[in-house]
C-alpha cells in the first residue's frame, strides 16, 4: 500500500473584538429585562432555543443599546476593511437587524446562514462561549455523480471557542450552530447582519446601485 500524509490547508480566518465594559453591561441589563417567558421557540422543533426580536424589528433602534450598537458597527467596519473587497462594491456596512438569542438546558441553535446580509457578528454574553461554523469540503461531489446527501454536502466542522464579552465576525453565509446546551443555565447571545451602506459599485462598469431608488 502507498504511503501518505496529510496537510493542513492554510484557510480563511475569522475577526474578533472585546466589546468594553459598559457597553457589555449595558447589553446584559437589557437582556434582564426580557420576558423570554413569551418569547416563542425557533422553528418547529421544542428543543430549539428562542430569539427575542422587538416590535421595531431591531434591537439598533433601542436608544440603550445605541453605543453598543457604535462600537459593533465600528468592529464590523474594521473587518470588512482588513478583507480584499474592492472599496467600491462594499464601502460601508450598515447593521440591518440584531436580536438576542437564549438557549436552556438541553436546546441548541440549528445549523443556518444569514440571507440578505454580509457579515455577520455574535457577541457572547455568557460562558461556555462557542460555535461550530460549516464549510464545505473541497472533496464535496456534485449532485449527478453522488446522490446521497452525505457525499454531496461534506462539510468540515470548526468548534471556536472564546470567552464572555467577545464579539465574532463573519461572512453572513457561513453556516453555523450550536448544540445542546449542556449547562444547568441559559446560554445567551447576541447577534446582528449587516447590509452594504451608501452607493456602491462602477456605474462606468454598468455595475452600479445607487443609495436610492425610485
């Protein structure tokens, strides 16, 4: 039998910042604040865990959480400007949404994207603090060669770890979960997506969207 030997490939890394101390209590009294007791499970399935968004579809729009809301944007920004992105395609990222998460004993977060976003960013409010992010295999098969779904969706799995107060960057379509929580508390997070801010693109390369439309 031949001899082998394996090696890791050099990948795309993930951003991430400590959110200050205010801003991270702030967040933290606000969160105490919720009535999770009427907040509904995600999806279907009674071991999800639930995500508390208000009426006004975002918690941006909570004047007291408006300096996290600066400092995540500040953070998101400072990605997007460490990335290759050509400055005219993404100038500025504006948060379009974000919202809270609470997982009890026993629920976890299913494995999803975020559709009509860019990056996106969890903060971790309590500890453990991790999520298991989903990529696909460069040894995924096309579906008119392997018909089975475990052939044509593998995927390798990345467990990142952090602590309290730490905020995680990412593109918007890399998909992620997390399991069961494990402890005898809730888990809570808090999340945000963000969407191209402005003007953007090369009209001379008819490529090209205006910060309006009629």
């Amino acid at each position: 039998m031949a001899e082998f030997a394996t090696h890791q490939l050099n990948g795309d890394v993930i951003y991430t910042y400590e959110c200050p101390e205010q801003e991270y209590e702030s967040l933290k009294r606000f969160n105490g604040l919720v009535d999770w007791s009427n907040v509904k499970h995600r999806g279907e399935y009674k071991e999800s865990g639930r995500s508390f968004i208000p009426e006004a579809n975002s918690l941006h729009l909570v004047p007291q959480l408006s300096e996290l809301h600066a400092w995540v944007s500040q953070c998101i920004n400072d990605t997007r400007s460490k990335l290759s992105w050509r400055e005219e395609t993404i100038p500025e990222l504006a948060i379009s949404q974000s919202w809270l998460n609470r997982s009890d004993t026993g629920e976890k977060h299913h494995k999803h994207i975020h559709p009509l976003s860019i990056l996106s960013g969890i903060l971790y409010l309590t500890e453990p603090a991790e999520t298991e992010f989903i990529s696909p295999s460069i040894y995924a098969l096309p579906s008119i060669i392997a018909p089975d779904k475990s052939t044509q969706f593998t995927s390798n799995t990345t467990t990142f770890k952090a602590k309290a107060k730490t905020l995680v960057v990412f593109p918007s379509t890399l998909k992620h979960g997390v399991g069961p929580n494990l402890e005898a508390f809730s888990r809570y997070t808090f999340s945000v997506n963000t969407w191209i801010k402005g003007s953007h693109g090369r009209s001379k390369e008819l490529a090209f969207i205006p910060e309006k439309l009629d």
